[in-house]
C-alpha cells in the first residue's frame, strides 16, 4: 500500500499496436490529473528518438531487466519479442500508490491479463476493439517508427491479440 495506506483501483487500457489507446488514456490523464496516475512500464527495447526515460517508459538492458526479475521486482513482464521484455515494476504501482492516486495502464494484452490476474477486483480492464485489422496496419505504417522486420513482427501479434 502507498502512503497513509492508499490502495487506489487500476484501470487497464489494453488494445493491440495503433488502436488508440495511448490517445485515450493521454485525455484521461490530461482531464483527471489529480486523480490518475500513469504506470510507466520498462522495457528492454530501443528508446526511439522521441521518446524520454522515466516517462515513456523506463529503458532497461536486458541484463537489468533479468536481474528484476530475479530480484521479483516486477508485478507482471512478458517477452513480447525475443529479448525484448516490458513489465510492470511493483515500485512503480507504489510510487502512484504512494501520490494518494488510482493508476491508469497503457498496456499490451498478456500484460493487462496478468496484472487483472494478481489485483482482480481492483482492476478495470478496458480492451479497446480497433475499426478493422486493415486500418490498424495502415496507422502502424502511417507512424514510420518501425523497420519492416518490426512491422511485421508487430502484424503477428495483433492477429493473436485479435484471435
């Protein structure tokens, strides 16, 4: 529990790459500032040009990251590709905690599916259905932030994360 012994709820936004998710939980963290606070996952992948340590996501090696998870640092992780891990880190859930606020999740399907697994009631996981798998590969196109070895690897896991 965080400070004074504040358990907030979690809300979970889960959608495959390029379905909005992000875009709904900037507004809803933008319009309840006072209220929500975001849980930044790590990841062991790139950081890419635009994005801030700490606040995109917390960029950790490969090496650091196991060793988290030795260490039972994380409340859930998944290797989404090989050796490209992202994962909840408990400290994170109480930092937020800790801020006397209820945590918002921009996360991936097995990821919102494990933290809902632990916390259960406390969660309210929200997957957000995009308009069709064609118009999710154009804005992941559209991003130009990924090779095509990328690409493709993404398009994969949205035809599991849709099945």
């Amino acid at each position: 529990m965080g400070a004074r012994g504040f358990k907030g709820k979690m809300v979970i936004f889960t959608a495959p790459s390029g379905a909005g998710k992000t875009t709904i939980v900037r507004h809803l963290l933008k319009r309840y500032k006072n209220q929500l606070g975001f849980s930044t996952s790590a990841t062991t992948r790139d950081r890419r040009d635009h994005e801030v340590d700490g606040k995109d996501y917390y960029f950790l090696s490969l090496e650091k990251f196991r060793q988290k998870i030795s260490d039972g640092a994380f409340a859930e992780y998944e290797e989404v590709y090989r050796d490209q891990f992202y994962g909840t880190l408990k400290s994170e859930i109480e930092r937020i905690w800790s801020l006397g606020k209820h945590i918002i999740f921009d996360i991936e399907v097995k990821g919102a599916t494990n933290i809902k697994s632990i916390y259960g009631d406390e969660c309210l996981a929200v997957f957000i259905k995009p308009p069709s798998f064609s118009i999710l590969v154009e804005r992941l196109k559209n991003r130009k932030s990924e090779t095509q070895s990328s690409l493709s690897k993404r398009i994969s896991r949205m035809k599991k994360e849709l099945s």
